[in-house]
C-alpha cells in the first residue's frame, strides 16, 4: 500500500473502532450479534472499560453459561482490502485496493475458560427418551399461576450460579517441583567471607559473652594479621571497654586496614545489634548492664535540623565502596590504606558535623554542661536494673543532648558561613534529606560485618579463602 496525495482521502484515521476477536467461524452477522447480548448489551460493555464482554453460545437458553472477553488497550488499523480474482485461476489472487477504515483503540479476546454447561434436559419414564424441559421451567408471558403450584410432570432443576470459581488457567497443581540446577558459572563464584563474630542482641536477662568463637580465632591465625596490630587494639580496649569501630580507628589514629580490623574485632569484643549500646564493640567480659558508669558509652543518634537551609551545607553521607570495572579486569577503590583521612569522632564546641547523621558516645561529646549533665545523673539503689531503652540515662535526656548539640552546629554554620561565604556556596547541596536511608550508614562497616558474619555456625573452612 503506498501512500500520495491523491488517496489521502479514502482513508480515515479519526474514526476510532472496538475490535472483538470472536471465538468461531461468523457465518451470520445478526446470530453472532445475537450471541454478545445485543447491540445494546455491546454497547453497554463499550462504554464501561472494566465491564467483560459476554458471549452465550445459546443466547435463548438462560441456563447457558456466558464465557467472558476481556479488553485490553491496543493499537491498530482497521482494513479494507479489495481482491480481484479470476475464474479461470480460481487460486490466482490480486490485492487491487487498500483502504484504511480507522484506527483500533481497543480489543475484546475470549483467553478465559467458560463454566461447566448444564442442559435443563431429563430422560422421559415412559419412552426412554432424553427431553429438554426448558421451555416448560422458564414461564413465557404473565404468569399469573402461584409460584407454589408446579406441575407433577416438570422435575426440578436448579443449577448452582457457576461450577467453577475461576476462570483462568491453573498448572501449578500439575506441574512437577522443579529442580535447581547447577550452572558451570555458578560454580565459579567463590562463597562469602565469615569474620565469626558474635553479633549480640540487647536483653535484661541474657548472659555476656566471655570468650570468642574458635572460628574467630582460627580466622586471626590463617590471616596475615600483624600480631602487634591485635595487642595494640587490646590495650586499647583495656583501658575503654567499649568502643565504635569509627571511633577506635579515629580517636586513636590506628592505621590498620578495614579488612584487618574486621578479623581483630571478633577476637577481643562482642557487637551489640540493638539496645543503649547499639553499634558499638564492647569487651569479653565486660557487663554494661551491672557498671553505672558505662552510661557515658551509649549512643546517641545526632542529626542535624534543617533550619533556614544551614544544614544543606552538611553533606550526606554516602557508601563508598569499591567497584569492579569489568571491562578493563580492575578494581577501583576510592579511598587506600595507606592515605586515609581520618574524621573526627568527638563533638566540641567548634564542630560541624562531617555529615548530616552522626552517632556519637556521649563520653566523646566534649561539651562541659552535658559531661555535667552526666555527673549529675542520680546513682541507682543497689539491684536497681538499666532500662532496656534508655539503659542508665533517665527519659529524654537524649533530647536535651540534641537540642544543646543542634544550637551549637547552629552558631558554628552562621559563622563559617560569615566568615567564609565561599565555602558553604561549595559544599554540596542536596535537597532530598532522606534520614532513615543514613540513619546506619554511620556504622556501614559494622554492619556490612553483622550481614557476612549470620552464618557463623558454618565450619571452620567458611573463614578461609
């Protein structure tokens, strides 16, 4: 079909039309009408577009049950294809003239199952032979008889409204269990390293951990761990005994690698996952629950307000990690070893948070009226127990941190900002300040250690490479 200037007015593309694919061979147009309900009936379906189309393949019987077509959006064109034939070449056929008659915007096809059929047919006593009693149980006209009157010779029949309760294809019942399979590819991909940690969930009740898990220390052996690395990491913990793996490594300025680190930790402490010391690393043997001054390690979550768009000088925090590049077989890291930067971990008064969600312990908050604050906490009568949220902090004295915190961060922007106006123009601004998306990034480490280390119930063997 080819298209110029001269045809363009045979065919009409503004005329918009419903394409029914009916399930049959249409002999007689009016009984195929007849079968969707009516002009009527379609054009009632038309109109609603989640109203199904029903087609009775005996429309005057009105036990048959319908089967239902489904519209969906579609586009295409609707054709009117002349062929030229010949007698004498019966299958000798020329398309003469295409013309467009309009564009389908939608289409009606019959994919569902249609509900068992159930014929109002009884075998005659008397002659044996199988009678359709339809039209003496359907009343034709006004029926004026009373609906408790029947007659002797017309058996009851009463179908229930569908057999089925679905419509559509269900194979799951039938199909077999499927296998997995093991790949060649899959077999190449090496299993996650374990550090063997103990990763402990905060209780009242629950025992401490005394000792490391054999794994952890047959890990410590197999890697190449400097031995003077793990005994500087010990007297650390000697003289605090509970720490943040970011605030081990930037308060003590330890130039061990992440890697080694996270092989040395599981052999000298335990990890609370929850509670007033979430997220930090506290020593074997050490009960925070039984010491009231190990108030001054638990956390507190600090983030920064926004407030007239001071903290869109603030960064977020982000995860930087390494990334393969497959192309050229190499991994680019961002940050090395051998350069690191370390970021502050205590809070004074000339701070501006690195980031916009900070964790802090509060013996790392050098602020002289909330060290007071601490002092000034009540001690507790003996066999009193820490609360499980608040551990030996009264309510809300987190708040109280926040506000003195957020007032200061406060001060110290507008003064930078006075000071060094093209600074903060330089910072990076974002405007989306998604909070529970850092909320744990502080401790990103750590927990990228909690996932790996699940399975520590695995063999020895899991540890090594």
């Amino acid at each position: 079909m080819e298209y110029n200037s001269k045809n363009a007015h045979e065919h009409n593309l503004e005329r918009d039309l419903v394409c029914v694919v009916y399930p049959g061979v249409v002999l007689n147009p009016d009984r195929m009408i007849e079968s969707l309900g009516g002009m009527r009936e379609i054009s009632t379906t038309f109109a609603q577009e989640k109203r199904r189309l029903e087609l009775r393949f005996r429309p005057d019987c009105m036990y048959s049950k319908p089967a239902y077509g489904d519209g969906r959006a579609t586009t295409g064109l609707a054709l009117k294809v002349t062929v030229q034939r010949r007698k004498s070449q019966p299958q000798h056929r020329t398309v003469s003239a295409v013309q467009i008659i309009g564009c389908v915007r939608r289409c009606y096809t019959f994919e569902s199952l249609c509900d068992f059929q159930q014929l109002p047919a009884f075998r005659n006593t008397k002659s044996g032979v199988v009678e359709c009693v339809h039209d003496e149980i359907v009343p034709k006209g006004v029926n004026t008889a009373s609906p408790f009157q029947k007659s002797a010779n017309v058996p009851f029949f009463l179908p229930p409204v569908c057999f089925s309760r679905t419509d559509s294809l269900n194979t799951l019942v039938l199909r077999e269990p499927k296998t997995p399979r093991i790949t060649p590819i899959e077999t190449t991909f090496r299993r996650r390293r374990q550090k063997h940690g103990i990763y402990h969930p905060f209780t009242l009740t629950g025992n401490i951990p005394d000792t490391p898990t054999l794994q952890a220390q047959h890990l410590l052996t197999t890697k190449v761990v400097s031995m003077d690395d793990v005994e500087k990491v010990r007297a650390i913990f000697k003289t605090r005994p509970i720490w943040t793996k970011n605030a081990l490594t930037n308060i003590n300025r330890l130039t061990i690698s992440s890697q080694s680190l996270g092989t040395i930790l599981p052999t000298i402490a335990f990890y609370y996952v929850n509670g007033p010391w979430r997220g930090t690393w506290v020593r074997y043997g050490y009960d925070p629950r039984n010491h009231f001054e190990a108030r001054a390690y638990q956390m507190l979550d600090f983030r920064v307000r926004s407030v007239d768009s001071l903290h869109e000088c603030i960064k977020i925090k982000r995860l930087s990690l390494s990334k393969m590049n497959y192309r050229l077989a190499e991994t680019t890291i961002t940050t090395k070893d051998d350069e690191r930067q370390f970021v502050s971990s205590t809070f004074d008064e000339d701070t501006i948070p690195p980031h916009r969600v900070v964790f802090y312990q509060y013996c790392d908050i050098h602020l002289k009226k909330i060290q007071e604050m601490l002092k000034k906490v009540p001690s507790p009568k003996a066999g009193t127990v820490c609360d499980e949220r608040y551990g030996w902090l009264p309510h809300r004295f987190d708040d109280q941190c926040r506000n003195i915190m957020m007032e200061i961060v406060l001060n110290n922007i507008r003064r930078l900002r006075e000071e060094n106006p093209d600074v903060c123009s330089g910072m990076e601004s974002v405007e989306d300040d998604d909070d529970e998306a850092e909320m744990m990034s502080d401790f990103e480490e750590d927990e990228d250690e909690e996932e790996e280390t699940e399975g520590a119930s695995d063999s020895m063997d899991d540890g090594t490479d």
